[in-house]
C-alpha cells in the first residue's frame, strides 16, 4: 500500500502529459492522496477517460503542450475548475528515435518544444500562484539516457540533460517564496510504449544487465517519488535530480 502524505489533501495539481505511461500513475497517486489534479495532454480519448474513470477531483484538458498560448489557457482552467495552482508535474515528453544526420532544423526545433520547452513555461504559468501562496512543489521529469550515453536520439537526451539545469535555476531564483524545485530521472520504466516498440526479450537481458534490481521498473514506481517529493515529508529538498532507474547508472 502506498504512503499517505496528509498534506496533499485538497491540493491542487497539474499534471503534463497525464493521460498514459508515467503520467497516468502520477495523476492516480495524487488523486488516491485526496488531490484535486488537472492532467493536460494532447489525447483525448485517453484523457477524458482517465478523468471518467477517477471522477470528483480530476478534470482532464486537452491541450498541445508545444502551443504556449494553448498550454496556459488549459492550466488557466485546472485553476478555474480547483483554485491557485500548488503543485506541477512536468512530466510530458517524447521519446521518439532519430538518426544524427537526417535531423532537420525543423524536426530539432519539435524535439524541443515537445520535451523541454513547455516545461519551463508551465512553470512560468503556475509561479505566481505559489509566490502568493509561498509554497509550492514543481517536479521535472528528467530521464537516465543522457548519463548513460544513449544514442539514437541526440535531441532527445539534450533536452533531458538540459532538465536539470532548468531545475537548478528555476529553484535558486524561486527558494526565497517557498518554492520547491526538484527533477525525477527514470530509467527505463515498463510503460505500453516502451513494451509495444522497444523492448524485445533481448533488450530486457540488456536491462537485467545493468541495473542493479532484477525486476522490470514500472509507471508506479517513478509516481511515488513524484508525490513524496510534492509532499511535506521533502520539505528540506530542492535543487536536485533524483535518480530511479533501479541502479543502473
């Protein structure tokens, strides 16, 4: 059974990319803890029935996460629906594999803004409501790829590396209010996509390999240190990357 933070009741959260894999785990762990989430993501079928499915406190948005304009409006109306904003979870990204010299200004361009851009304006968006609050947690999600030298997907990892200064900044500027700003580094967790396109039983023998823990990591395990380090019970912890990634770097 999972750890109850008291504190997360009634508080409100936002969840990037909240609809599946990863997201969708966080957006359950916060909800189990009483929250009231607002989960934003590009897929409507997944989203709306995620919201269906958790009822009273989860309102889900559809939103394009790489259109700015459109990623306030729907953080506007998570704040409409539940009130100041107290928690955001960047969690939104993708992952897609590409060959170093077929990259095109363009493609470069997307990569960004679907991984890292909107995480900062996301923060941008919400900051104000936890200055006026003074106290606020914001959780980046990073990812191990970069540390281990991943290749395949050289956008990709420079964003997630970038993650972290991002948090570093974004903590040392917003400290002072309250603010709490932390990044979340998974390995490579067992989410349908990762299972439907890229791991083989002989990609799995290469996983076992390197991390320390024999066991397939999974959504639920990236999502309670997501809520633990949103909770009160990390109230001291800031300016950091926390890796879980089952020992592998």
């Amino acid at each position: 059974m999972a750890a109850i933070y008291p504190d997360l009741k009634d508080k409100v959260v936002v969840v990037t990319g909240g609809a599946g894999g990863i997201g969708a785990a966080i957006v359950r762990a916060f909800h189990a803890q009483g929250a009231r989430v607002g989960l934003l993501d590009i897929d409507t079928a997944r989203g709306e029935a995620m919201a269906a499915e958790l009822g009273d406190g989860a309102r889900f948005v559809a939103c394009d996460l790489t259109d700015i304009p459109a990623l306030k409006a729907a953080i506007q109306t998570v704040r409409d629906a539940f009130g100041p904003i107290d928690i955001l979870i960047n969690n939104a990204a993708h992952d897609e594999r590409h060959e170093t010299l077929d990259v095109t200004e363009d493609y470069w361009d997307g990569r960004m803004a679907v991984n890292l851009k909107h995480q900062f304006f996301a923060a941008q968006a919400v900051l104000p409501d936890m200055k006026a609050t003074g106290k606020g947690a914001i959780v980046n999600l990073g990812s191990t790829s970069w540390v281990i030298g991943q290749g395949g997907m050289a956008a990709y990892t420079a964003c997630k590396s970038a993650v972290i200064g991002l948090t570093r900044s974004l903590a040392r500027d917003f400290g002072g209010f309250g603010v709490r700003v932390n990044a979340v580094a998974p390995g490579w967790i067992m989410t349908e996509r990762q299972l439907e396109l890229w791991v083989t039983p002989e990609t799995e023998k290469d996983i076992y390999a390197n991390q320390c823990l024999k066991r397939r990591l999974v959504p639920d395990d990236i999502a309670r240190v997501v809520v633990f380090m949103s909770s009160d019970e990390a109230g001291a912890i800031t300016n950091q990357h926390y890796v879980v990634d089952g020992g592998w770097t």
